[in-house]
C-alpha cells in the first residue's frame, strides 16, 4: 500500500475503488471501457498496482455516471488489502 502522504495516494484509493465497485456489478474491464467510451488499456493501467495512471475529473464523473454510483463513492478509505473499511 502506499504512504497516504504520497500524491500518488489518490489514485490508488480511486484505482482500487473503481475495481471493487466494478466487480461487484459485475462488469468487466472490457465493458466499462466500452461503456464509457475508453480504451480497455486505460481501463486497466488505472485499476494497476503497479502504475499511477492519472485521469481527469471528468473521467471520474464517467465512471460514477456509468456505474451508477456517488462520485465519492471513490474516495471511501480501504484497509491495507485494498477493500473498503466500513
């Protein structure tokens, strides 16, 4: 996990918020790029451990409005596993 004083910390939280609440509709990469009108590659460098993949406003108020959720639904805390804490 990273430091939360890291400015990367951001998309890390958004990243593995974005994939819990994808998988939990049951969506796949490939859908949500095709629903939201992206690329699966920039689906997936998003949602990646690895990488910090930096993206717009606007794309995070595509995700919600596809995926049907309250954009701050994205900056919920998660645990050290990366799952929402409760």
């Amino acid at each position: 996990m990273i430091n939360k004083k890291d400015e990367n910390y951001v998309y890390y939280l958004v990243a593995k918020n974005l994939k819990n609440i994808r998988k939990s509709k049951n969506i796949t990469q490939s859908k949500l790029a095709e629903l939201c009108n992206y690329s699966e590659g920039f689906i997936m460098n998003i949602e990646s451990e690895k990488y910090y993949q930096t993206f717009s406003l606007g794309t995070l108020w595509n995700f919600a409005d596809v995926l049907k959720v309250d954009i701050r639904d994205f900056f919920k805390p998660i645990d050290e596993n990366g799952k929402n804490i409760e």
